[in-house]
C-alpha cells in the first residue's frame, strides 16, 4: 500500500493502484466535496433533541465565549488569572478546543444570524469536523488503493448509524475521531514524504486532539508500536533500521514537542497550576466514575465490566456488509503483507507501512476494552476512533472483491459484466448502511443492525435502549400541545440546558417550566434505560396511573414516553 | 487464487444485499404505536375482574398500557411480587413473544388480534389470598406509629405525593399514613425497583432513628401462613453501604418470625408458618420495622396471608 509517486526510494512496482496527478487533484476536490456534503446532510437532519452531555458543554461553550469576548475588549483584564480561572473552571475535565469551537460558532451566530436555530450554531464546529473526518477518510482509501476503496470507506464511515447520529451533536467524540484519523494521515504522509512539513502537521493536528478528549493519548502508542513494527519489517528484510526509522521519528519528535505547546495554547486552564491541572485532568479520566450501561439484559455499573461488550456491540450497531467488507479487506492485505515479509521483499516495510498503521488504529482504539475495569457507560462511542480504520478496511474489501469478480467473470468469458462490478458492489456495499441511519434518525442510540433483529431484536436482547436523554426533542409537539400555560414538566434525564436549547430554538413553548421531581409537574417523561425505571414508578405511584399519555420510539421499541397527572 | 476462494469475495455484496432487505424487513416487524389501539375491544370481551395481564416481550408493555389503560391495569398485579395468586392471566403476544413467568399457566384460549395474539391463560393451582396487607394499607385496617418515642401516625387521604426524582426516594401516595419523624419517614404503598428493576409493590417502611416503626393491622382473617418479600429501592441496596433491616412479625402479641433483610439481598422472599394462629377469623398482625442505624434505609416490604 505504498504510493510510489510520494516515495522516490521505492524500486519494486507497487502493489497500489497510485493514482496521477491529475487524479490526485481531481480526488483533493472529491474529498472537499463530500466533506461539504456531510456537513450540508447533517444541518439538514439536525433535528435530534439535545443530549444530557451537551447542554453541560452549551453551559461551557457560553462561558468561554464571554471569555473571547473579553479578550477582544480588554485583553489585560482577560489574561488574568482570575479572569481565565472564573471562566475556564466549567467543564475542566475536558480540555477546550471543542468547546472553544462551539464558543465561536455561537458568537457568530449571535452576530450574523447564520443557523435557524441557536443549537445548531453549538453543533455546527461538530458537523464540520464530521465533513473532514469524512473527507479525510476518503482522500486516504483513495491514495492508498484507489477510489473505489475511498467512497466506500468514507460512506461506509458516515453511514454507520451511531457515527451518523454522534456526528450531529456538539459532543467530543465525532471531533476526537476525525482528529484521531487526521493525525494517523499525517503521520502516514510523513512516512512517504520528505521535508518537515508533514511531520510538522502530525504534531499539530496531535496537539488539536490532545485537546479534544483524552482518547488522544493512544496516538504516541500507537506510532511508537508503528516504528517498532516498520524495524522488526526492516530487520527482517535486511534493510536499514535507520532508514526505516526516519521518518517515524520525526513525526513522534513533532508529537512531542508541537502537541503538548498547541494544547498548553489551546487550553487556557493550564496557563498557570499547570502540572496541578494536568494531573487533575489525567486522573479524572484514569480514575473516571463508574455510570450504569445495560448489557445482554444486566445492568454493569462497576468492574468487572464483560469483556465481551465492545466486540457485540460493534457487531449489533456497525452494519454487517462494512464488518464483512472489513474483514475481507484485512485478510486480502494481511495475507499479501506476509507474503511479502516470508519473501523478505526488500520493501515490505514501506510497502506495507499504512497497513499496518490502518490495524494499529483498530487496536489501540479496542485496547483499552481488553480489561474488564475499563467503563462501558458511553457504549459504542468510546471506541468510534477505531471506526475510520475499519471503514478502510472495508474500503479496501471491497475494491479487492470487485477485482477479484471482475477477473472470475472474465475466466468464466462474462467479461462484458464486468465493467458493472466495481459500480455494483460500491452501491450493494453502501445502500444498506444509508437506508438504516437515515431510517434511524434521530434515534440513534437506538439503532441496532439487522443481525440482532434491529431495535426490536435488541429490545428483546436486553441490550441499552437509549441514554444522554436526548429523546425529549422527539415529545415537544406532544408536550406543547397537552400542557396549560405555564406547565410543569419532569424532564427526566435531559439536563436543564438541553431542555432550555429546545426553547431557544423554538421547537418547546417557552412558557413550559422543566422542574426536578415528577411530584412538581404536570407531565413527566421516562426515557427508557434498564436502570432508570425507578422512574417510571415513581411517576406512577404519584400520578395514580400507569397510562402513558404517549410513547414514542424506534420501529415500533418504545424509547421515550410520558405519563399525565391525574386532576382530583 | 484458486477460482472457489476468489468467489468468497462475492459474500461482500451478497452480504449488503442481504442486510439491505431484512434492514427494510425489520423496520415492520414490531406493531407500531397505532396498532395497539384495536387491543381493548378485544381484551374488553374477556377480561375479569382480578385477571393478570402480561405482555410479552416486557418491553413492548408500555404501548399495550397507553392503549388499553389503567383498568387492565391495577398496580397489585403490574409490580406484583409473584403470579400465583392469580387465577387467569390474559398474555398478549407482540411478534411472536411469549412471557415466561406464565410457563405453568394452561392455555385455554387463543385469539389473534391484529398483529398480536391474545391467550387467555388459567392457573391450573392458584394460591388463595386471604388478606393483602399492602393492599389494605388504610385507617379500618391499618394503624402507624413508632416505639421510641411512642408515636402515632396519621392517615392523610390528601397529601402532596412525593418523588425522589434522579437517584431518589420511591414515589410517595396522596393516601399515607404522615409519621411525626417528617415526610420522608411516611408509611404508604408504594412501587421500588428491585435488583433487576422490576417494580415491586409494597409497604414503604424507613426505619425510625430510634426503637421501631409499627404497622398494625386488626381484625386480619389468616391463612397458614404469613409470606412475603423484602427489599430496598436497588440503587440505594447496591451499594451495600448500609445497616441490616430488621422485620418482626406478630400475630396477636406473639412473635411468628423476623426477617432481616442485608443491603444486596434484592427483593427476598420470607414465609412465617402460623402454627396455632392459622385459619384465625380475626386476628391482629403487627410488622415492626427497624435498624441500628437508620441512614438511607429505603425499606419497603410485601406481605400476605394465604
């Protein structure tokens, strides 16, 4: 998988469909383009309720921009320290770019009135993020094997229904993931380039996501493992250590000396304590509190967690066709890799360099799942930085099959169908994941593939029905119809600024009051989670019905529903 | 590449074109909300009085309870601690699903309604319930107090009901007994979760800072025995950070057992044989709840005679 236009070193005819220049420009564009496009699709499905983790992160992004605004007015006073203290305390266990971006957009929005609803502003830094992490994708399966490897790994990515619902939030995890992708291209670029330029971006885009969310820290793991692979390649094809290990080395180099500065820059928290905060910020994650998650019909709140988790829940939420296409494409290339290293081809390492980077992005995002005391409360997207790598994967599967079809089909003499091969298995491998999230939409975390029987199969599996409670933004016309003015209601597991964003933007009446306690309202609302039924009960039990007044869902799995006080 | 190898690539698109359809496929598989609205002519005609009814699978039962409504649906038997006390249960089948709490039940009638089927199940030995203490929870029954000091509760058919909300107490009924050691420490029947989040319906009983919290109830017909079930609203039990609870039953003055129920225990079950008392017309059953020490101890306990 080396690109020999990149390589002037390489001797051997490449096994990689490298494309031209003229291509490569043409491709450059493809990928701003599709990029675009995802964001375009993303505003235009932006109607999911808002998330628990995202009203904290509104509150945050607020706080921040009137920091911003502050500095642009009087930038003396802002630099103080109990300027920056005063605004950058909220949310400090998680560094500040992301929030710094939503900050931005909300500012703008504030002053040029760019999105119909002030949520999307929060959101849009997230979406943006998804449309590079996208384009990235592409660009890469382009390069490194062709388009047919790049369209469907970037769709294939997109269109896996929890990439798809996450992208739509102004969370961290969408961001960490096209920034965790980003700095792997880089570095890979690095591997194939001379000069500092790419080494120099593997350092910055590592600053970007080590100031987005800690999944980050994995990303010097996995290169140093990368180097020591590319030696132990080298060695055993008798070339030179030092050549191999070059360019490795500049990238790690630039990762530590660029990275730590963008997020020292990016993160004013750390401008002063700072060895006191970093140590804080690393220990709330290494010692994180442990949250309920259901599983197979348990509830897991404390170690041991089932070390069976990730990979079930990848297979029963990453549509089938992309895990299949995936595996097909890591044995196709696995097989030629080792080929090659049996045969100490004197090029394998560079050879086989993006490879090997591609399953040491699926591996260290998985690691951290290997041990059953490391949290499963976020489900599916704690591990989503290993979901670009496996959509390349794919990617490649697929362009393997279609060539290997389409080589059959001639020795059989149907070579006239051939042409239809590539086009046919491109469009067979991405309609099924398009049609089921966009059918999903916008109940995301409620989606399961096909082989656990979808939201029902998973309903009757006992696996996590929802959370964040996000699902109140699906209830607002029952709610805006049903209540009197000035109605009460129990939002259940919405946080308040969540619940304040939906009467921002105009979706809830603003006369309805969200209060804590089902007893205090007039309505409450239950958003199902295997360990929240206590609150259902308790709306029962004060109410004096077991009615719902709605219930609302994925095809036809209740999700969210709502129960009515009952007037004497 | 050997030509049978090279066409396992075909499993690439073959598998999207699979997935694809049963994607499509599954979208109907489950009723939608809607559908459900044709079930209550339909349990109209054979519902009685005292029926259980059960949906299966679990979790399509919120839809059935906004269709057919709190009739079909009396606390007692939706949070009920066991099924043998009923003698018909009517189990509405969505998509196939069966409940398997009704495995001993015998099937006598089966009707399809749409897209569910409808059995009418019969109890082939119910267990005859002769007095429910949880459902007889109210003055002409029942009387509160505690022991240190002497106190006495008084009923309310009107207060404020109560919630924890997020990681708080049971909800409590307008109609409680309001205890003077303040509203938390209230007596009322209400509905925990238990270990498996199941709702239990039972006797919210805190224990008293000091002495016990007696519930008693007179003029109880027995059975031969007094059952039940103890237990903590789960999230608070789970922690395993509180005192044991201690439950005392008496029948006319004379102690028939003590349940003491450990934080993780989950909802247990506890049966005190009646000896001599058994088959009493009237009778004077007394619960005396308490505690060494009295933080947080959500306890709440269900309890029978038959």
């Amino acid at each position: 998988m080396s690109e020999p236009a990149d390589d002037p070193q390489s001797s051997r005819p490449s096994l990689a469909l490298g494309p031209s220049e003229r291509l490569r420009r043409l491709y450059a564009l493809v990928a701003v383009a599709l990029g675009a496009a995802v964001v375009a699709l993303l505003l235009l499905t932006s109607d999911a309720g808002y998330a628990r983790d995202e009203g904290f992160y509104f509150y945050a992004a607020k706080r921040y921009g009137e920091w911003f605004v502050l500095l642009v007015r009087d930038r003396g006073e802002a630099l103080r320290r109990a300027a920056i203290d005063a605004h950058f305390v909220v949310n400090h266990e998680h560094p500040a770019l992301a929030k710094s971006l939503f900050a931005v957009s909300h500012l703008a929005d504030r002053r040029l009135g760019l999105f119909a609803e002030p949520g999307t502003a929060f959101r849009f830094p997230a979406m943006v993020l998804a449309g590079v992490m996208t384009a990235i994708t592409f660009h890469w399966g382009v390069r490194a094997r062709g388009a047919v490897t790049g369209v469907v790994a970037a769709l294939s990515l997109i269109f896996m229904p929890r990439v798809f619902f996450h992208a739509h939030l102004a969370c961290f995890d969408v961001p960490i993931t096209a920034l965790f992708v980003a700095t792997f291209y880089a570095y890979d670029r690095t591997l194939k380039s001379s000069g500092w330029l790419w080494p120099a971006l593997t350092g910055l885009s590592f600053g970007l996501a080590l100031s987005t969310k800690h999944n980050s820290w994995f990303l010097p793991i996995a290169f140093a493992a990368h180097a020591s692979l590319l030696a132990l390649m080298a060695w055993r094809s008798r070339q030179s250590l030092r050549t191999t290990l070059r360019r490795p080395l500049a990238a790690l180099l630039t990762m530590a000396t660029i990275g730590p500065l963008v997020l020292f820059a990016t993160w004013p928290w750390l401008w002063f304590d700072t060895w006191a905060r970093l140590k804080e910020y690393a220990s709330f994650h290494v010692n994180h509190e442990y949250y309920n998650m259901e599983f197979l019909g348990e509830n897991y709140w404390k170690p041991p967690f089932p070390r069976g988790y990730a990979p079930l829940m990848t297979v029963a939420t990453v549509p089938l066709v992309t895990l299949v296409a995936a595996a097909f494409g890591t044995a196709a290339l696995g097989r030629d890799a080792l080929r090659d290293l049996r045969a100490r081809e004197p090029e394998v390492a560079a050879e086989h360099a993006t490879l090997v980077l591609w399953a040491l992005g699926v591996a260290v995002s998985y690691g951290p799942w290997l041990s059953s005391g490391t949290p499963i409360f976020g489900g599916t997207k704690h591990w989503m930085t290993a979901y670009p790598f496996l959509a390349l994967f794919a990617g490649a599967g697929v362009e393997r099959a279609a060539s290997v079809i389409r080589e059959e089909l001639e020795l059989v003499g149907a070579a006239g169908v051939g042409r239809v091969v590539a086009p046919a298995c491109v469009v067979l491998a991405l309609a099924s994941p398009v049609f089921q999230s966009l059918a999903a939409h916008p109940w995301g975390l409620s989606a399961y593939t096909p082989i656990v029987g979808g939201a029902p199969g998973a309903a009757s599996l006992g696996l996590n029905r929802t959370f964040w409670g996000y699902t109140t933004g699906s209830l607002t016309d029952t709610l805006n119809r049903e209540l009197p003015p000035g109605g009460r209601v129990y939002p259940h597991d919405t946080a308040g600024a969540s619940w304040e964003m939906l009467q921002r933007d105009g979706r809830l009446r603003k006369d309805l009051r969200a209060v804590g306690r089902a007893d205090d309202a007039d309505v409450a609302l239950y958003h199902h989670e295997l360990h929240m039924q206590g609150q259902e009960y308790q709306a029962w039990v004060a109410y004096g019905t077991v009615q719902p007044v709605v219930v609302s869902g994925l095809d036809g799995v209740p999700v969210v529903w709502a129960y009515k006080r009952r007037r004497p | 590449m050997k030509p049978r190898l090279a066409w396992a690539f075909a499993l690439v698109p073959l598998v999207g074109a699979v997935e694809l359809a049963l994607a499509l496929s599954a979208r109907g598989a489950a009723p939608q909300p809607a559908a459900y609205d044709a079930l209550e002519p339909a349990l109209r005609e054979v519902y009685r009085e005292g029926d259980l009814v059960v949906v299966a699978p679990r979790w399509a039962e919120p839809h059935v309870r906004r269709a057919l409504g709190d009739r079909y649906f009396p606390l007692a038997a939706l949070a009920r601690s066991d099924e043998a006390r009923f003698e018909r249960a009517l189990e509405i089948s969505v998509s196939g699903g069966r409940a398997p709490e009704l495995a001993g039940f015998r099937q006598v009638a089966e009707r399809s309604v749409g897209p569910f089927v409808v059995r009418t199940l019969e109890n082939p030995s119910p267990a005859r319930v002769v007095f429910d203490f949880v459902e007889r929870l109210e003055p002409g029954w029942a009387s509160v107090g505690g022991t240190e000091p002497e106190t006495r509760c008084a009923w309310s058919e009107r207060s404020q009901p109560m919630t924890g909300g997020l990681g708080g107490h049971p909800g409590f009924p307008a109609r409680r007994f309001e205890c003077p050691d303040g509203p938390y420490l209230n007596v009322s029947a209400t509905v925990i979760a238990d270990q498996r989040f199941m709702p239990r319906r039972c006797i919210w009983a805190h224990p008293t800072k000091r002495g016990a919290r007696t519930i008693r109830f007179s003029g109880v017909p027995l059975g031969a025995r007094i059952a039940g079930h103890s237990g903590m609203y789960w999230m608070i039990e789970r922690a395993g950070a509180g005192a044991p609870v201690e439950l005392e039953v008496r029948v006319d003055g004379e102690l028939v057992g003590v349940e003491r129920h450990a934080d993780g225990e989950g909802w247990k079950p506890f049966a005190f044989e009646l000896g001599s008392h058994a088959g009493k017309a009237t009778s004077t059953v007394e619960f005396l709840v308490s505690a060494s020490d009295y933080k947080d101890r959500h306890f709440c306990f269900q309890a029978d005679t038959r």
